[in-house]
C-alpha cells in the first residue's frame, strides 16, 4: 500500500489527468536506464533478484542440494572466460558434429552424410541435447482439461526472426532482414574457416539464401 502510495501523485486531479494522479508519483521517482526501453516495478524487482542470484552463485558449495550445485558449476563455466576464449569454436563444431554436420561447412555432405542423416533423429537430439526446437516444437506440460497429469504438447516453433512481419513487411523489417541474411553468411564463412576449408563465397551466399527461403516459407 505504501509503495503504491508512493507511486501516486495526490496533487493531481484524478478528473482532469488521471495518469498523473495514479502514475506521477513513480515518473518523479523514476528515469528509464539508457541500456532499457522500458522501466516498471518488475524490472527493479528482476535487478534486484540478479544481484541476490549473483551472491548466492558465487558462495563456496556447503553441501548444497544437487539442483544448486548445477547451478553453480553452470555460472562458473559461464564466467570462465579464459578457457572459453581457449575452446574458441570447437564446442559448436562439435555440436554439428552430432546433428550430422551442415552441408555449408561440409565439403561432401551429399557423399557422406545425407545417405545416414535422419531428420527424425536429429530434431530429437536438437530437442534433447541442446533445448533447440526446429520445424515442431514438442514440450512436456500440464494437462489444460485434467491438472493432475502431464501429457505432450506439439506445437509450431518461433521463428529465427521475431515475427513473420520481419520476413514480408519493407522499410526496416527489410533492413533486419537483410542483415539477418548476412549474419548467417558471416558465421558459416567462419566455421568454414575454422574447418580449414576452402573459401567459396558464391556457394556460402547460394546456401544460405536457401534456408532464408525455407525460413520464409515456414513464416508463411
């Protein structure tokens, strides 16, 4: 009550600017951080569970339950940047590596994957392994018609861009798309690189243009 209080311009009257009367209290006390685009009592309370999150993750393990100890060794591996500086993109290529490689960064794909390469198989692993979802999105989750069980939910996936309005709309969804395109271009130009293969800019382009069709037909 008091925060709400707080919050409120009294002053105001609630007949004339009824926002101010219920809001100026908070836009008196409060200015939207360069770094967000917006500001409100969840935001504040998100920082400050943050910084509550930070110290309980940096404590010295005593005997935690196993959950917290997950979560720790997974804050330190975050933060140790110096061998994640040192793994540099061998984490990634061994993630390709177990989905059946990218035809992009391959230079015989179609010889010696695709024969072998079953969708099924590597979605589930994408689902499983890495938290990924492409083409379905399949999710275990309450029952909507009985809560006391769980049941399995298929779905569509997002899409690589926020929304379908960034695959069709002009102006600066056409702008976003046309960097999408060339990020995808750049980071397989890198793991090309990184492979030690060749150079070979009209297939990379060629290749990459494919999933950006695929993509929008899928947002379609």
């Amino acid at each position: 009550a008091a925060r709400i209080i707080q919050n409120m311009d009294p002053t105001a009257d609630p007949c004339k600017d009824f926002y101010q009367y219920a809001c100026g209290g908070w836009l008196n006390r409060h200015v939207i951080p360069e770094t967000s685009s917006r500001y409100s009592i969840f935001d504040i309370l998100r920082d400050e569970l943050e910084i509550i999150l930070k110290g309980v993750l940096e404590t010295a393990d005593r005997g935690d339950r196993e959950a917290f100890q997950k979560a720790k060794i997974l804050y330190k591996s975050c933060m140790n940047e110096s061998l994640i500086e040192q793994r540099d993109s061998s984490p990634l290529l061994e993630a390709l590596r177990m989905v059946g490689d990218w035809p992009v960064a391959s230079a015989d794909w179609k010889e010696t994957k695709e024969p072998k390469w079953s969708m099924e198989e590597n979605l589930s692993i994408m689902n499983s392994r890495f938290n990924k979802r492409v083409l379905i999105d399949m999710f275990v989750w309450n029952d909507d018609r009985d809560s006391s069980r769980h049941i399995i939910y298929i779905d569509q996936p997002s899409l690589g861009m926020p929304s379908r309005d960034y695959y069709f709309n002009g102006g600066n969804y056409q702008r976003v798309r046309e960097a999408y395109l060339q990020f995808m271009i750049t980071i397989a130009k890198m793991i090309r690189e990184d492979k030690n293969m060749s150079r070979d800019d009209a297939f990379v382009q060629e290749e990459m243009t494919k999933v950006m069709e695929l993509e929008t037909e899928i947002a379609n």
